[in-house]
C-alpha cells in the first residue's frame, strides 16, 4: 500500500474540454454544454435575443460578440439579459444518474487536493454535492470564472451552494458573478473571485503536480495566462514538478500553447483521456507515487491485497469506485459522511443513482 505522504498535493486546473469529456452527450435530457464558439445558436439562446441576430452571425464566439457589446454603453441593457439566460440555462443542467467523469475524478483526489475549474457549468459542483455523502475526504474547488452553482456571503466570505444559507450568518447566499472571457478580465471585482485566484497563484507554487485538463490556454485569456505563468515563474520547485496536460488537441498545438509553463527540466505528459492520467492510474496517491518513484527512487503505484493495480477504469460504476476507494483508504474513510447523517445521506444517493446502487453502503 502506498502511504499518504501529506505535503505532497495536486493541482487539477480544468477548463471546457473536462466538461465535454464529462458530457459528450450534455446532460441527462441532453441539453448541450457547447463551447464559446457557437454558444448562443447552440444553446438555443440566440432566439431570445431577435435584435443581436446580425451580431451573432458576425461574432459566433460568445467571447468575441461579448468584447463587442461590452465597448457600447447601449448594449448593457441586453447584456444583464444575456448573462441571466446564460445562467439560467447553465444552472438548468443536471448530471443524471449515471456515474461520470467528475464523480471519478472527485473521488481519485484527497483533501490535500484542489480542482480549479474555469467553467460556469454546475456538474462539478453537483458531483462534489453527491460524493460528500460518500466521503468527507474530498478536494477543494476554486471556480475562477464564477459558477452557477456557487454563492457567496459578502459578510462573512463564506461560500456554498447557491441554494443554501450562509452557515455563520444565515443569510441567503448571494451569485458569484460569471466572468466572461474577454481580453481584459477584472479579477480583482468579485471578492470570492479574487480569493480564488490569489489561492490558485499558492497553489502552483507549491503544488508538486499540476494536470491541467481540457483547458486549451488560448491567446485570448491573456490575464489568466500571465497570471499563472508568474506563479509558476516564481516557483522555487518548479523544476522539479510533474505537469500533465489532458487533452484531445495535436501535441505540437499543445506545446505552443503551454510553453509558458516548460523550462529545460520541467516533467511533462501529454496524453488523451481522463483515464491515461496518473489521477486515474494512482487515484488518491498520484502525488504520493510520484514522491516514491522520484524522491526515494522505488517503483511505486497503488496495489490491491493481491498486489494488482488498482486504476480507475471507464466501466467502473459507484460501487465499484467505492470499492477500490476503500481497497486504497480503509473501510472508515468511506462510511464516514453516511453515517453521520444515514437518512440524508440515503436519500441524496438513491435520488441520483437509485437503490440498487448505493445497497454496499448498507
Ligand atoms: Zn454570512
């Protein structure tokens, strides 16, 4: 069994290709979650707004017509319009019952651990929802762009589910606005996005692996980009960490596109799928095989009692992930956050998954 070594962590930085991966056929009713190019037609958005037709034709690249409006006063009107549809559709979506990429990847990351997402989509959030009632051993999430799922608590600078009352002042949680992904972005505006993104600068810092996935660092997101950049430039480690980037797109794009981030003795892998990675290769203990085979030189990865791998794998369902979380973590671990509230927990799991599948929690 491989240790936990506790100042390892690792950094999962996630953009709209995760999402896609997640949910190649959207969500549960089939409700796309398109990238910014096509957004509004795609969406079906577009129809609600008659007077931008010329403009949505022009600037297909949600990005792109938003620097548009944004420069014209007359246009702000529509754009408080725009970013309410926008939400209102983003936080329609819903995961479904099926067992997906985001469920898998909450459960193969520890509390040492962190995603930072960029997208405004709530299937992270829902997932971190759902597997809360499985474990309390989960990551933290930093959403950079705001999320639909999120609220904040100006009094207090607590976060939580929009839904839900602030746990100190028990007023009601206020949106996290959505940052758009227009040349000059604002950071500094939101408190809560701020926050996020002076905790993400740390993280690369001192995170000893970083995955960056589905994320394609285009030359638009100027601001996010020499952000992370300086963080990583002022690493004292950054020699020595492990960067993978998940991502369907040519290896050549990708490293023209990441460039920032390689230096003559940076460690990096390129590969395609969720379940290539070393998340899903070593889930729990990517940065503590990765401290074994490099710091202490033996050949380490995660083992069940007959000594096979224990990988994270496209058919495994919930019980089967919880199965080997188990295998890796000990039985406690695992029946920790159902216990202390059985009824909830039951209720929150059957909902999604049905009865059969949450019978081995029993
Ligand atoms: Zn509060």
């Amino acid at each position: 069994m491989v240790p936990r070594y506790d100042s390892e962590s690792h950094l999962v930085i996630i953009g709209a290709g995760a999402t896609c991966a997640s949910f190649p056929k959207g969500d549960y009713r089939g409700r796309l979650i398109p990238a910014m190019n096509g957004f509004l037609e795609k969406t079906g958005i577009s129809n609600n707004f008659p007077e931008l037709t010329e403009l949505v034709t022009k600037y297909p690249n949600l990005e792109d017509l938003y620097s548009e409006l944004s420069q014209d006063s007359k246009y702000q009107g529509i754009l408080k319009r725009l970013d309410l549809t926008i939400r209102e559709y983003m936080a329609s979506l819903h995961c479904g019952s099926q067992i997906n990429l985001y469920d898998k990847l909450m459960l193969s990351l520890t509390n040492r651990d962190y995603i930072a997402t960029f997208n405004w989509d709530p299937f992270l959030a829902q997932s971190y929802y759902y597997m809360s009632y499985i474990t309390s051993d989960l990551p933290t999430i930093l959403y950079l762009h705001g999320n639909v799922a999120i609220g904040y608590c100006e009094n207090c600078h607590n976060i939580g589910y929009l839904w839900n009352k602030c746990q100190s002042c028990k007023e009601q949680f206020t949106p996290v606005p959505l940052l758009y992904p227009v040349k000059e972005k604002n950071y500094e505006q939101n408190p809560y996005i701020k926050n996020s993104w002076a905790a993400l600068k740390e993280l690369i810092n001192n995170s000893s692996m970083i995955t960056f996935w589905g994320y394609s660092a285009p030359k638009s997101d100027t601001a996010a980009l020499s952000m992370m950049h300086e963080a990583f430039d002022n690493s004292a480690s950054k020699n020595f960490k492990q960067f993978e980037i998940i991502n369907i797109a040519e290896e050549s794009l990708l490293e023209e596109a990441y460039k920032g981030f390689i230096y003559k003795l940076t460690h990096i892998s390129y590969v395609k799928s969720f379940y290539q990675s070393e998340i899903a290769k070593n889930p729990r203990r990517s940065c503590d095989c990765l401290f074994e085979n490099t710091m202490l030189c033996i050949p380490s990865s995660v083992v069940d009692e007959n000594e096979n791998r224990i990988t994270i794998q496209e058919k495994d369902d919930l019980l089967a992930l919880i199965k080997k979380m188990k295998q890796i973590e000990g039985e406690d671990v695992f029946r920790y956050c159902y216990n202390q509230n059985p009824i909830e927990s039951k209720e929150a799991l059957v909902n999604r998954f049905g009865r059969n599948l949450i019978g081995i929690m029993e």
